[in-house]
C-alpha cells in the first residue's frame, strides 16, 4: 500500500517535469469540431477500439475485486486465529479457577479450530488468477491500442504528407520551417501519445473510481460516506494550489523559452558573436534570463510539490477515521475484519483515478489543440490542380515565351507589371540586374512555383499552366542560388541528377564541373559522407557539386542561378568553358552577377525593380551606354 502513496500519477510523458496541476493546458478554438474530425480518424477501427473498451472494463473489474476476494482471506486467519486463542484462554482460566481436573480434560480435548490453510490457500490460487487474467487483458489493451493510435496517425501524417504536396510554395513563405515541422512532428506525437496512452488510462480510470465505489458501497454505506467526506476538502486543497501554481508554470514556460531562444540564437551565431566582441553581453544577458527561470522555476515546482503531502494529510485523516469507525463495526460483529482491510485498500486506491481523470482532461486539451493545428494545414489552400486535359509538348525545341506577364508575391504588392521576352531555341539568355530586382522570380515563374498574376508563359507554344507540373519541371536542370546538398555520399549528391547513373557519368560530370580533383583529395573520396547542412565542405565545393549534378541530370533547359557566385574566379571561367559545351544548342537560362561570365550570351535581360529596362547582347548594351554599360564599366574598372 505504501507504494501507493508515492506513485504520482502520470500524465503521459510530455508532463515529464512537474505534476499536472498547474501546467495551463493549450486551448483550441473549436474544441467540439476538431474532436469530431479527430474522432472520424478513428472510426476505420472501430472494431478494435470496442475491444479495448471491453479489455480495459475486464482488466479493471478483475483488478478491483482483488481486495474484496483478499479480505476473504483475512477474514478465515483472523477466525482461525480467534478460536485458538479462545480455546488457550479457556483453558488458562480452568487451570487458573482449579476447576476438577475432568473438566481440564474435556476442555483440552476439544478440537480446536485450525487455520484453515486449504481455503487460504484456494482463496491466494484464486487472486492469483485474476490478476493473471487482468494482466493479460491489460497486455491485450495495449498491443491493440498501439495499433489503433500508429494506424491513425500514419493515416494522418500520410494526409499531411499529401497535403503538403500540393501546398503552393506561397504557403511556405508565410510560414516558418520550424511551425511546419513542429506540426508534423511534435504535434502528430502528441496525438499518437495520447491515444495510446491517455486515452485508454482515462477508460480504467473510470471503470475504476465507479467500480472501487460499488466495492466500497457493498463493504459498508456508512463508511464509504465517511471516506467520501475527505473528497471535497482534497478537491479544494487541489484547486486553491493549482490557481496559484497555474501562474508560475506559466511564467516557467516563458522564462525557458526566452532562454531556449538566447541559446540557439547565440549558438547557432557564435561566430558572429566572436567576431564583434559580444561575449559579455551574451553571458549577462543568459545570465538574468536564467536567474528569473530559477525564480519562477523554484516557486511553481514548490508549489506543484506540496500538493501531494497536503492531499496526503486530509487522505490520512479520513483514513484514521475510517479505522476508528471500521475496528468499532467489527468489534460489535457489524462486519467482518478482512473487509475492513479491503475497505481501506480501496480508500487507497480511490484518489489515483480522480486525479488521474482530472489530468487527462488537461492533456485531452492540448491533444485537441495539437489536432487542430494539424487539420489547420490540411484545410489550407492548394495549388490549383493539374488541368485534366493537360497538354504536352509533343517536339521539344526549346522556346520560352514570358508574354505580358503580371506577378506580385502578394496581390497587393505587385513586383512584375508587364513583362514579355521571346527567348529563342537554343539560345543562352543572361539575366543580370541589382539584387532584389527580380532575377529569381523570372525562374520562380518559369518552373510554376508561383502562378502568374496576368498573362502567360509558353514553352514551344504550350502555356506551362496547361502543362503538368511534373513535366513542366522535368524539362528543368538547375543550379540554385542557394545550394541543396543532403545528408549522404558525395557520390548520392551527384547521382540525384539522374536516377541509375552509372559511376563512370557521375565521374565524367564531377570532372565537367571540375568537381573530381577535391572529392579525390578528400580520404573518402566519392563516398565522403555530407553531414546535414553540408558545412564539412567549403561553400565553393558545394556548387561544384550541384553544378555536377545538372550536368549528369541533362536537361532539356538549364537554369544557372549565381551558380558560381562562390568558385574562384579561375575555377569559374573552367566551369564556364564546360558549361558551354553543356550548354551549346540548348536554352539556358543564367544569372550572375559577375558580368564576365555572360559576355558571350545571345540575350541579355537587364532588370531592374522587377522590370526589364534594357535587352540585347553584350556588344549593343554596351553602345546602349545605358544601364548595362555603366554596370559593366564599373565592374571592370574594379578589377
Ligand atoms: N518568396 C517571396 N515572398 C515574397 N517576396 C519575395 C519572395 N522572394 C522574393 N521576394 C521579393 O521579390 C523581389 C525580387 O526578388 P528576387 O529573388 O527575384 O531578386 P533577385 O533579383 O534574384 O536578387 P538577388 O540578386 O539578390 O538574388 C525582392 O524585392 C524580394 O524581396
Ligand atoms: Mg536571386
């Protein structure tokens, strides 16, 4: 029994640091509709949850009997016991009195009641067997539980999954990397978590404050209400410390998130930090944050401390009473003495479920916040559906028409008014311009990341927003501004380009893009492993390989994005002269900011403020003398 006054009831593990009062619970906006969404998840296996329900009443009922069938027990070794010493006092007393020597006799041949170990022990067997059987419903409940919570969120990370899919990269903008995991991670592990655990503990709870109140009602009215007098006291004493503790966890959960967010800020840029001196800054400022945690910390932990002696106490209380009460009762053969010992089994068990049904609401609570959230992107906006009736372009030549083209990456901010370029098959085409000037943004459009505001873009007659979007992109080999290299082999990396390339390609493409000689020098040579952001090699290296990658993909059209704004410069013009033969009767389109590298393309977009202000090749913007000319003078004046 003693163990039960230690064991703290769980709130599954997310309630890992203190006890569940207090921890104010997230609240969503439509509780109601989202159980109902977060309940239709569920109907597929109805079946199976019937059979929880039904394991987790057995297992219950099969575990609350046990006192009851134990006092049984009690009840025969404390008779056995009785009748013995009843025999050795008479006896005493015939000795003690003198009495004739015959009735000594008859008084010592009296059988005397034996324990009775056979039924003790058929009664023992007995208990034995249910708690096996409640244990192996419990075991039963779970495994099934398992299943029913993994198949359900593998169906709704699955949703998300698909979801996510057909999201249009507009949504992405507005929303954080770390919001779009944290739904898909942490918020889909809550419900799972929930579902395996919470949801079955709230049922045995139940089945148990309900059962343990009929055991208790049956042993004894009068002493169940007396019992039941301690109730409301504990509630109150509960209430009064969660209001108060309420507040500090709050401010718990803040203090640790401004810290979090000074830690990861100062780690992740510690660099910077370094390199402008601010290490006493930052020290302090950790510092006051993590002395205000301490503060808030120590206050909530002690509060949410001395709810479990102080519940204790008034739990005590009703318990001596109940033994006063109790040992009276048997004392005047109202009831029997094991019953008294069930009766105070059951006292101790009754306020775990309570509490424990009372903490379940709380987590019920955020699950349904964390469902909302989910549900939240499933119901966002998709990109418009692939037309049906898609058309393909039956002979690829190669040319691009952007054709009054009208684009803003928010309606009310429109970056593109008009912009119309006829890009011949073939043709190498050169976008140059100051940053922000909307360089990009023509790709974006181009690959349909973004659908156009007004206007059309053609790729050898065929409007790219009647194409699909797969082919659309197939068509495309690109080297991005911003490199994307994943956590695998050198020799993965380049592969991605094309799927069963064989070793001699991706060698053949490393050496085109002048990759081969640093992956050779490296002890792994192609099967060095990138880590996740690829920073165990240099900046210039990873474009390399990216700019590998495209080589081995052999697209239709090449996209270079400042592709090799981080080579050397020696190392570039090489990439370029391979480029060029990658690129020779090919349309491409490149963006650099190094003019020297687009001298020779066949159009160059000058753009500015996202429009175009000049076009023409290298020789007639410069007797343009406009824009261009000055860009480039500038630029070669530098060097
Ligand atoms: N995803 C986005 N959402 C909203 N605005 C964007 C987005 N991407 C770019 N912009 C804005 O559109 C404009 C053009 O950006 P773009 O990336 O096309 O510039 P760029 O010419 O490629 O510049 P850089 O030379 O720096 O790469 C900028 O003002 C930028 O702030
Ligand atoms: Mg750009």
């Amino acid at each position: 029994m003693a163990e039960n006054q230690k064991r703290r009831p769980q709130g599954g593990p997310r309630m890992g640091g203190g006890p569940m009062m207090g921890v104010p619970a997230q609240k969503a906006k439509d509780f109601k509709g989202t159980l109902k969404r977060l309940v239709s998840y569920l109907k597929p296996q109805r079946t199976r949850f019937v059979m929880v329900f039904f394991m987790a009443i057995m297992s219950t009922v099969f575990t609350i009997s046990g006192p009851k069938i134990m006092g049984k027990a009690t009840t025969k070794l404390g008779e056995g016991i009785l009748g013995l010493y009843t025999h050795q006092i008479k006896l005493m007393y015939a000795i003690q009195q003198k009495l004739p020597a015959s009735t000594i006799e008859k008084i010592k041949s009296e059988s005397v009641p034996l324990v009775d170990f056979e039924y003790i022990g058929k009664i023992l067997l007995l208990l034995l067997g249910l708690y096996v059987i409640s244990a192996l419903f419990s075991f039963g409940m779970s495994f099934i539980m398992s299943s029913v919570a993994q198949n359900t969120v593998y169906t709704m990370r699955k949703d998300v999954k698909d979801k996510l899919d057909k999201l249009p990269l507009k949504y992405f903008d507005g929303h954080t990397h770390g919001e779009v995991l944290s739904r898909i991670t942490n918020d889909m592990d809550t419900i799972a978590t929930t579902l395996q655990q919470s949801l079955t503990q709230l049922i045995t709870s139940f089945v148990s404050v309900v059962g343990i109140l009929v055991m208790m009602l049956s042993i004894s009215p009068v002493m169940t209400l007396i019992a039941l007098l301690t109730l409301p006291m504990s509630m109150m004493i509960t209430v009064f410390i969660a209001k108060k503790s309420q507040k500090y966890f709050s401010e718990q959960q803040r203090s640790l998130g401004t810290l979090n967010g000074h830690v990861e800020e100062m780690y992740t840029g510690h660099k910077i930090v370094k390199a402008f001196g601010h290490e006493e800054d930052s020290i302090n400022e950790f510092v006051k944050i993590n002395g205000e945690l301490y503060d808030v910390a120590w206050k909530a932990q002690f509060m949410s401390g001395i709810v479990f002696p102080a519940l204790n106490f008034v739990n005590n209380l009703g318990y001596v009473l109940v033994c006063v009460v109790g040992g009276l009762m048997v004392a005047k053969n109202k009831i029997e003495i094991g019953d008294i010992q069930a009766f105070i089994q059951y006292i101790r068990q009754f306020t775990q479920p309570i509490v424990q049904i009372a903490n379940i609401t709380n987590i019920i609570q955020s699950t349904i916040a964390s469902a909302e959230r989910v549900f939240e992107v499933l119901d966002e906006e998709e990109e418009v559906p692939d037309e049906v009736q898609f058309q393909e372009i039956g002979d690829f030549k190669g040319h691009v028409a952007f054709d009054h083209v009208r684009f803003g990456y928010s309606e009310d901010q429109i970056l593109m008014e008009d912009i119309s370029v006829n890009v011949e098959e073939g043709s190498t085409i050169a976008i140059v311009g100051p940053t922000g000037a909307g360089k990009t943004t023509m790709i974006n459009l181009l690959m349909r990341f973004y659908e156009l505001n007004g206007g059309s873009i053609r790729i050898d007659g065929v409007d790219i927003s009647k194409m699909r979007r797969g082919d659309l992109r197939g068509l495309f080999g690109m080297v991005l501004q911003d490199t994307w290299l994943f956590k695998g082999s050198i020799r993965d990396n380049i592969a991605y380009g094309r799927e069963n390339a064989t070793e001699e390609e991706i060698v053949k493409a490393a050496d085109l893009a002048h990759a081969h000689h640093f992956i050779t020098t490296l002890p792994d040579g192609y099967d060095t492993i990138l880590n996740e952001e690829a920073s165990n090699i240099s900046q210039g290296q990873k474009q390399l390989l990216t700019i590998a990658r495209a080589i081995l993909a052999d697209p239709r059209i090449l996209i270079l994005d400042e592709a090799t704004s981080n080579v050397d410069t020696r190392t570039e013009v090489l990439i370029q002269k391979a480029m060029n033969n990658l690129m020779y009767g090919r349309t491409s389109f490149v963006i650099a900011h190094r003019l020297s590298t687009i001298r020779d393309a066949d159009l160059i977009l000058v753009m500015n403020q996202g429009t175009i202000i000049e076009q023409g090749n290298h020789e007639t913007l410069l007797t343009q003398n406009g824009f261009y000319a000055n860009l480039y003078n500038s630029q070669f004046s530098e060097e």
